[in-house]
C-alpha cells in the first residue's frame, strides 16, 4: 500500500536548545502553511490547536503542531522566553522546507513567540491564540508591546474571560481581534454560557478560516 501523503505525521529537528518536535497535518491543494506553537503550561494537546489542524487543511491551509525542545524533553517547566525564540528559529528552516507561504502563530506563550519573531523569518502573518496580554490581576505588567510590535498582519483570537486580558482590555493598534464569548485562555466556556465546546471551537476556526482567505 502506497503511503498517504495527506496523512498527519511528524518530524523530529534538531536546535540549538535541543530536539523539537513537528506533527504536519498536510492540505491536499496547500496554499499556505500555519505552523503553531504551544503555551508554558500544556502542549499540541490543546483543544484550539488541534481544531485549527482538523479544520483548515480541507480548505488548502496545512497546519504544522511545533512541539518546543523543553516540552520533547518532557520537562514540566518552560524556558526563558529568548530560549523559546532560539528554539522555534531553529526549526524554521524546516516549516519553510514545503515552499509554501508560512504564517507563524501559536497559543499563549507560543503567541508571544510568533509575534516577536515572525518578520525576521520571513513569516507572511502572524495568528496569536489567547495572547497573554498580561498575567491574570496585573494589568499593569503590560506585553502589548510584543503584539503591536510582530509588523505583519496580525490576528488575535480571545476568549472572553480570559483572566490573561480579555478583549475590551486591548489597545488599538494594526491587527484585528476576534473573540470566543465567554472563553477562558484555554477557550474553556461554562455550562451557563448556552455555548457548547464544540461551537465555541467553530468560533474559532471560522474566525482564522475568513482572516487566513485574506493572506497570500
């Protein structure tokens, strides 16, 4: 039997802060690639992450799930968040290899590292899921700069109740927002929302599906 190249698979790359791990989820008729990273606190796992993968890939966008060197590892702490940078650069090549136009994303933490990165790679956008804004109960302590600064068209996905900064609490600046109602930073909605996770989750994927139509 002939092996499907369509099918999800993986790829180990070696970095300078160690191996990392890359699961393609490839498009039949691609036209873009969307490599995502993950947060600090979980890995490729998570629910926005896997959505995106199983959605976008009939539409021509393939999505590459990035497992950082720390998290393949197996260590329960993530790095500084220059380390972070030095890894997800060092796989780059790799996310590129296809020929594709390639937007960098990733949630949380993983958002973070899109947006500082992004233009000095190449990247033709950047997709930043749950940025954390600012750690839950100091508003203050501000990471708007990091967003504000990616120079690239920029789209934020925000639950509604993030405790990391929930919509309303962004500045203005180039970059368009798109909010999961009720959504928590892992997108989680409760029960009394009237909101199921399934919705929720097609929330999200039509929102970067509409916004990605737009990037070549």
């Amino acid at each position: 039997m002939e092996p499907n190249e369509n099918a999800p698979h993986t790829e180990t790359v070696d970095t300078a802060t160690g191996t990392a791990r890359i699961t393609w989820f490839p498009a039949r008729e691609p036209r873009l690639l969307l490599a995502l990273g993950h947060g600090a606190g979980g890995g490729i796992e998570a629910r926005d992450l896997r959505a995106l993968a199983g959605a976008l890939p009939a539409g021509g966008v393939g999505v590459a799930l990035v497992e950082q060197p720390w998290r393949v590892a197996g260590k329960k702490l993530a790095p500084a968040p220059r380390t972070l940078d030095t890894g997800w650069r060092g796989l780059w090549p790799a996310l590129a290899a296809p020929g594709l136009p390639v937007v960098a994303g990733g949630r949380s933490a993983g958002a973070r590292v899109a947006c500082r990165t992004a233009a000095g790679l190449g990247a033709r956008a950047v997709l930043a899921l749950s940025f954390p804004l600012h750690p839950p109960g100091r508003p203050e302590k501000s990471r708007a700069d990091e967003l504000l600064g990616s120079g690239l068209p920029t789209l934020v996905v925000q639950g509604g109740n993030d405790p990391f900064g929930r919509p309303a609490e962004f500045p203005p600046g180039e970059y368009r927002i798109a909010e999961v109602p009720h959504g928590d930073h892992g997108f989680a909605v409760p029960k009394r929302s009237g909101l199921t996770e399934a919705q929720a989750m097609e929330i999200l994927t039509t929102s970067v599906t509409a916004w990605l139509a737009g990037i070549t």
